[in-house]
C-alpha cells in the first residue's frame, strides 16, 4: 500500500509541476507580447516572417539567400510573480 500511495502521489506532483511551469517561465522571462514590436529582439522573440519582409531586398543570388540587416521581433510583458 505504501507503494501505491508513492506512485499516486508521484502523479500528482508531476501533473502539478507540469501546470505550474509554464506559468513560473512565463512570469520569470516575461510573456511575448505580440502586439508590440522591437528592432532588437532576442533570437527566441524574433518575428521571422516580419523579418524576412523587411529584409528581402537584401536578398543574394549567388548564395539564394536574404541576409537580414534588421530584425524585428515581439517585445515581452513586464516581467512579474503573481
């Protein structure tokens, strides 16, 4: 029974730090904040499809590739502990 009630109690905690995660991360990084916009963003918050836009005229056709010369990316909210 002592086994049981280890394994049960398991369950619980790892659903509970599953819950609780994101939100910890969420409020220790801040969330993204996709309405607003930075032209230096982190390599997480990059906006790649707003990047490659502003970027195609800086598009090479030797090497068929855009090399960005300005990101845009998404600002993040406050960072704050509920």
């Amino acid at each position: 029974t002592k086994d049981i009630a280890r394994t049960i109690i398991a369950d619980i905690v790892a659903k509970l730090m599953q819950k609780l995660e994101q939100k910890t991360a969420e409020a220790i990084r801040g969330a993204l904040d996709r309405s607003k916009r930075t032209n230096r963003p982190r390599a997480r918050d990059i906006d790649w499809q707003r990047t490659i836009s502003a970027n195609l005229r800086h598009y090479q056709p030797e090497h068929k590739t855009i090399v960005p010369e300005k990101l845009v990316g998404f600002m993040r909210k406050q960072r704050r502990l509920v």
